[in-house]
C-alpha cells in the first residue's frame, strides 16, 4: 500500500514536533516547511532529521513561508500531499500587538494562500486541510464553558488574524467541497513549549531559582486563568480531525481551567516550595512559605514572584475553558495527561536543562540568561 504524504507548515515548533514524531510512527511520509533563518532553527527536529544522500527517506524539510505563495504553491505541487497541517503561524499573542500587520499576513493571509494553492492546482478533491485555530478566537468571555458555537470576540491582532484564517477555510469548504477543518485548541504546552509562553517562563524560571541561578522571576497577570492541556495529546487529535468521515470544526480542550498564579504554585510545590502570595494587581508578590527540599539552599520568607506591567497586554483574554463533548463523543479524544502530569513533565525536564547550565556555569561558561 502506498504511504500517505503529509505537508506540515511550522515544522520547527512546538506541535510542529510532536506531529512529525506522530505521523512518521504511523507510518506517513513527511514534507515540512521551514523559514530561513541565519541561525539553526530546527533543534526540536533534530532527532528526526535524515540525512539526504540515504535511501528510503520519509522526513524531508524545504524553505519557505507563509508570507509567500510563491513558495507554497512550489511545494504542495511538488509533494501532492494528502493532508496538510496548516501549524506556521506568529502565535505569541502579546507580540502580535507589537508585529499586527505582520501577524495578519502570516496568520491570517497565509492560511488563505494554503487554501488556494490547493485549490489553484486541482488537490480539492486529494487534500485534506487542517488549519491551527485557536481558543483566542473566544477573547472576550460570551459564555463558559466555550464550544463550537459560542461566538467569537477576538481580543488580540493574532485572534483577528486567526478568525479569518478560520473562516476563510470553512468558506473553502464550503464553496468548493474543499475538505477543510478548524481545530480550536486550547492552550497546550510541553518541555519543549517555546520560551516565552507563560508555561514554559515559569518551569524554566522555577528552576533556576530552585537552583539558585535566578532570584526571581517577573510575571504579568496572574489572574488569567487558561485551560491548559499537554501539546502530545493535542497533536493526536489534529491527525484524527482529518480522518473523520466529514470536515468539521472541532473543540479541544481538557474542561478545566487554572489561574497563572496556581500554575505558578504547582511549579514551585514540585520541587517542594510553599508559595504564599501577598498584595493586589501590579503589587502583587510571591514569597517563599517553606522548603521541604535540603538540597536547595533558600531563604523562607524571600520574595522570589513579582508583577512587571509591561507583560500587561492591551486586551487581555480573562477565562478560557473549553467543553470538548463534540470530540469526545464522536472522535473517541481521551487525553492521557492532566495538569499535574503536564507540570511534572515540564518541571522535570527544565531542571535537568538547568542543572546542565549550571554545570556548565560553574565550569566557566556564559549562559545565554535572556528571559522574556
Ligand atoms: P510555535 O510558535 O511553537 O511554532 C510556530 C511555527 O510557525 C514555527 O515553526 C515557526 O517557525 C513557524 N512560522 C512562524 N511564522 C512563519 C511564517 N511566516 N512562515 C512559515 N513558518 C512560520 O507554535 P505552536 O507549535 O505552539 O502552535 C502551532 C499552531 O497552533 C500555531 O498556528 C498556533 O497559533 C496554533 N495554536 C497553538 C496553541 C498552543 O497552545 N500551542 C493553541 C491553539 C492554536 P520558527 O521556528 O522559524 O519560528
Ligand atoms: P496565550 O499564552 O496568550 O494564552 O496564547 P501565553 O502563555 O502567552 O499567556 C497565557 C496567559 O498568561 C498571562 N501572563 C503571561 N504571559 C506571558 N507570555 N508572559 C508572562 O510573563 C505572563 N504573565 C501572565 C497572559 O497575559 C495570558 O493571559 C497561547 C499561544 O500558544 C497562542 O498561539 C494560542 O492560540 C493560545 O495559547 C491558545
């Protein structure tokens, strides 16, 4: 039987990742997409990487970007994929402010170049489409929890961005019987979740201040409250999305949604520090109650969590919970982890990262210490 082919844009991220291990182990061949960029970029490929003079190949990248149909339209012709994962997209949202117009033509443009590359060259009929929607697109709480038909209110130039790209692929579908699906996803992290997404800030951070490398870390609203999944179940279900018998759009999401102050205190409880948080909004400060671990040399009582403003975005998303019935019930979605296995994964691995640094600190060499 032939292998099916699968085009994956955003290769080098972080679902980018986990859907390529997935999709090999299952036997696809996969094509990604990645940017030129003047450093490396593809540390969490790397593993899958082969290289290109052996024979029997079924991971390959090409340059491109979303921005670009050129590109696109090159690739897809060339791979005839059977399914493509639309994941490139600039998805920091408190970015987005800074980056709008940018943010716009790769996030929302981009997915319209995908959608009509496909179509420009007759794959309507061949190629499925997944497009990397988002709970974002609910911004402004209309109801909870959130679901398929909840109305959206975008609150951020990358949710605009994304409520086009979601709609223009339910047009597609809908005018040219493209089969094209909408995963909205709720937020969903992983060791390798990029650096400056909350998750990750504060495992990374509470480790180095276990460590002793970092006095504190600097966060913004701790009141948001996200409903946070882990990225490998996530990727599961963008692949099953494309195998139902119909294009639908589908909610994904575990059901329960945590404060960043709590996720804050999980992180810190695994390493066995008791967080006590005193003061209101942007006085608002993190202090250590106990230590139950002799191997970290800490002060009780030291302020080690502090508010910065400028991590306040312009409009903020306040509660985001999703009710993934819809998926549950005709997709078979059993996620395998819930919050604390996600923090324990993600906790684990950053203090052995740090524990690496630290090593290597004391043995004389800079540490890239950059933190956002
Ligand atoms: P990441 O930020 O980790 O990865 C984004 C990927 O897109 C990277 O490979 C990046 O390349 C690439 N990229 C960015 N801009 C372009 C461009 N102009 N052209 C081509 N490639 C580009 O995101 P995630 O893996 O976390 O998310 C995957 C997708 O799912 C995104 O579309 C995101 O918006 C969406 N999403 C994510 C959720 C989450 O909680 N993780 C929830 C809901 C939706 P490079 O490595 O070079 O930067
Ligand atoms: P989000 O993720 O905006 O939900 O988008 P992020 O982790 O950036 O923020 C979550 C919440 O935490 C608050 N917050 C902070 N956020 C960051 N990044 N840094 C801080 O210091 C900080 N302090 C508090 C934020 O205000 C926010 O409320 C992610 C991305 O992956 C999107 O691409 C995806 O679409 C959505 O999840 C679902």
């Amino acid at each position: 039987m032939q292998k099916k082919v699968a085009l994956i844009t955003g290769v080098t991220g972080q679902d980018g990742a986990y859907l390529s291990e997935f999709l090999l182990k299952k036997d696809y061949i996969v094509h990604g997409i990645k940017r030129r960029s003047s450093l490396f970029n593809t540390d969490r490929i790397d593993h899958l990487y082969q290289d290109p003079h052996v024979e029997n190949q079924n991971f390959f990248l090409h340059y491109g970007d979303l921005t670009d149909s050129t590109n696109l339209i090159r690739i897809i012709q060339e791979v005839q994929p059977d399914e493509i994962y639309n994941l490139a997209a600039m998805s920091h949202v408190h970015v987005s402010f800074e980056t709008p117009e940018y943010t716009a033509n790769a996030d929302g443009i981009g997915t319209l170049r995908i959608l009509e590359a496909v179509r420009m060259l007759g794959l309507e009929k061949k190629t499925r489409i997944y497009q990397a929607s988002t709970s974002e697109l609910y911004g402004k709480v209309q109801e909870v929890p959130q679901t398929e038909t909840t109305p959206f209110y975008p609150r951020s130039p990358y949710a605009v961005a994304k409520m086009y790209a979601y709609w223009i692929t339910v047009n597609y579908r809908e005018a040219y019987g493209m089969y094209a699906c909408n995963g909205i996803l709720f937020n969903h992290e992983s060791p390798i979740r990029g650096e400056t997404f909350v998750t990750r800030k504060i495992t990374r951070a509470t480790s180095r201040i276990a460590l002793g490398l970092q006095d504190k870390m600097y966060l913004g609203n701790l009141d948001a409250k996200r409903d946070w999944g882990h990225a490998k179940d996530y990727v599961r279900m963008m692949w099953m999305i494309l195998q139902a018998d119909q294009a639908e759009d589908w909610v994904i999401a575990t059901g329960k949604t945590t404060s960043v102050r709590d996720f804050v205190r999980m992180c810190f409880a695994h390493v066995g520090i008791e967080l006590e948080f005193k003061g209101k909004g942007s006085g608002e400060k993190g202090y250590i109650k106990s230590c139950s671990n002799p191997d970290f040399n800490l002060e009780i009582g030291k302020e080690i969590v502090s508010v910065d403003e400028k991590y306040y975005r312009p409009t903020e998303v306040d509660l985001l919970i999703g009710d993934a019935t819809k998926a549950k019930e005709k997709l078979g979605w059993v996620p395998k982890y819930d919050l604390q296995n996600l923090v324990d994964d993600m906790m684990s691995s950053d203090l052995k990262l740090m524990q690496k640094q630290q090593f290597l600190q004391d043995g004389g060499y800079r540490i890239n210490n950059y933190f956002e």
